[in-house]
C-alpha cells in the first residue's frame, strides 16, 4: 500500500510540474498575463480593436495609422518594437526597457534611446490590459541639408515629359507638355507659399486656395501667378499629414495617409472621403511602398541657399494608369471661349501618355531666400 501512494505521489509531482512548466508563460505580472499582453497594439482604422488599442504621441502630436509590439520578459523588463514610426526605418527595436508596477494593473516605463540610423528621442508610456499608451518626444533625426535651413520659399518647377515617338503627333505632344508644365508651375507658385522640414522628420508647408480673380487659362498660357499676396493669405498645413527622412542625396517623402483621413474624416465631405477612398484601392501597391518607404526625390544642391527636388518616372509610374480621369479634374469650363476645345485633345494625349510614357522628370526648386 505504501509503494502505491509513492507511486500516486510521483505521479502526482510530475504532472504538477509538467502542468506549471506548460503554464509559466501565463504567470501574473501585475494584473497582465503575457500570453495575452504581448502582441501588436494598434490604432489603425482597419484593425484597431478593444483589445489591442494604442494611444501614440509624437512630439505631442496624436499619431494615427502605427504599430508597436510589446513583451513582457519579466516583472522588471520588458521589449517595444516601433513600426514605421522613427522616419526611414521600418522597424526601431527597444530591448530590456525598465518596467515600474503601477498601484493598478499594468506597468509604466520610460527612457531615452537612438535608433540604429542615428535619431534620436525620449519614451514614456504605460502598459495596462488591452492598452499600450506611448508618448515620444525630443525626436531628432541626424543632421541633414533640409533641416538645416529649416523653412524653404518656392521658386519654380519643371516638367519633362516624353512619350514613345509612334504613339501622337511628337509637335503636339510637345505643346501640350508646354501647357501642363506651365499650368503646374503657375499653380503651385500661386498655391505653394513655403515648405519647412523640421528636425524631428515633420513636414508643414504654407498654402493658400487660389484667389477670387484667379484665371486658369492665364496660368495655363503664360506666365502669371499668384504668389505676390496678402500675407495673411498663408495658411500652415497641419503637422504630420507627411514625414521625411533623407538618405544621401536622397530625400524620402512619406504620406502618413490615415492622418491625412483622418483630418478629411473631419473636415472633408463624404463624397470627397469616398472618392480618396476609392483613389487609393486603385493605387493600393504603390500607396503601401509610398507609406513604408517614401516617395523618393534626388536632392541637388544648384547653389548655398537653393536646393532642386528631382521626381523621376520611376517613382510616379504606377499611377500613368489614371492619367485618362485627370481630365475630369481640369477646370477647362474656365477657359476663355474657343480653348474649351482643348478637352478632346488632352483627353486623347493623356490616354496615350498612360501607356507610352518613356522619360518623366519633375524639378522643383526650393530657395532659403524669400
């Protein structure tokens, strides 16, 4: 009898131990339970859910649209994996962070650290069930041409665009090319007032809508603009609508497309939010390559206080294909009598030019001086 309750005891000890090896990674921390605490808190629109909710700050600034991983290795310690947050990189790992127990549930934590490209910044947050709260500030990126002088004032743009010389009449092609490159540096003269690249990776810009007496077809024929205004007129865009890093003499320009809707979400009309919607399940692959690495320009410095963003067809091709619909944007009703003309030709040449485009390059020109 007494080898049988030996035999029951060693039985007994080894499944206890078996079950508490197989349920360690469930022991309590503090009210969180790390097989159900360590996993991606988020505060996308697509799948953000009550159970992995992120509240994320940067430089003060409420962050739409980001991931971060959070693992709890012990009481003390803990692991936070930023995803697309820190400009030009993918993923910014903080290993053994120190963990403080709150008097409720959870943890709080906070630090300083420099990403493996060189930025910067400070952390702090807390950690509780089914929520990552996270605040960064004092971000900096490394010292780069751009930040240096901070604010840069509009010049002028270019256009160079060509086609495959079988596809259209090459003169006409080459009126129309004219037309558009004029009609773009005209508008964005009389739209586009400044851009300011700040330290920490944020892009503002100081913008305008066309004047009351603005006339589109003299933008489009000659040379007149709107840039000479009332001072007052200029309006700052708001911060992180788009991000920037830079990487050599490259510039990466990365759209932070949910909080660009969330502020047409709050400010725009339903039928515009459903038509940018729409325009980015068209564009999905290249918004994603857009919004993980950026849009990327070449950086010449032309002179000391000038710099000219070069945009070259490889970046901007996989939207040639709604080319034909940009027609439908054209304010050609505005057109003095007769030019209204110019549809069925622009409409022609677009559909060519999304199919045959074979060299693409937008210049613009940014100066230090106003």
């Amino acid at each position: 009898m007494k080898k049988i309750r030996v035999c029951y005891f060693i039985v007994f000890a080894c499944f206890s131990l078996l079950f508490t090896a197989c349920n360690s990674d469930d022991e309590n921390f503090n009210g969180l339970i790390p097989s159900e605490s360590n996993k991606v808190y988020t505060n996308k629109l697509a799948s953000m859910n009550q159970s992995n909710q992120l509240a994320l700050t940067y430089n003060g600034t409420n962050l739409a649209g980001k991931d971060v991983y959070f693992e709890i290795l012990s009481h003390e310690k803990a692991n936070l994996s930023l995803r697309h947050i820190i400009p030009g990189e993918s993923e910014c790992i903080l290993e053994n962070i120190s963990l403080t127990a709150l008097q409720e549930n959870g943890y709080s934590f906070s630090g300083q650290s420099t990403s493996s490209g060189g930025t910067g910044f400070s952390y702090q947050g807390t950690i509780r069930t089914n929520k990552l709260t996270l605040a960064l500030t004092d971000v900096t990126l490394p010292a780069n041409l751009l930040s240096a002088a901070n604010t840069w004032y509009n010049r002028k743009s270019s256009l160079v665009w060509e086609i495959n010389s079988n596809a259209a009449n090459m003169l006409l092609w080459g009126m129309a090319t004219g037309i558009v490159g004029n009609l773009l540096d005209n508008l964005l003269l009389s739209v586009l007032n400044n851009v300011t690249f700040h330290t920490d990776g944020n892009i503002t810009a100081a913008y305008a809508p066309l004047p009351e007496e603005a006339e589109i077809s003299d933008m489009l024929m000659g040379s007149v603009n709107y840039n000479d205004r009332n001072p007052a007129d200029w309006q700052t865009s708001p911060g992180y609508m788009a991000t920037y890093y830079m990487n050599g003499q490259k510039l990466y320009v990365v759209p932070q497309v949910e909080m660009q809707m969330n502020t047409l979400l709050g400010t725009g009309s339903k039928a515009d939010v459903t038509e940018i919607l729409n325009m980015i399940v068209d564009l999905l692959g290249t918004v994603i390559q857009w919004t993980n690495q950026g849009i990327e320009f070449t950086v010449e410095e032309t002179t000391g206080n000038s710099v000219t963003l070069v945009l070259y067809k490889a970046q901007v091709e996989p939207i040639f294909s709604l080319l034909p619909y940009v027609i439908d944007f054209i304010p050609l009703d505005a057109l003095p009598g007769g030019m209204g003309a110019l549809e069925d030709m622009l409409g022609e040449l677009l559909n060519i030019a999304a199919t045959n485009t074979t060299a693409f390059e937008y210049r613009l020109t940014l100066s230090t001086q106003k």
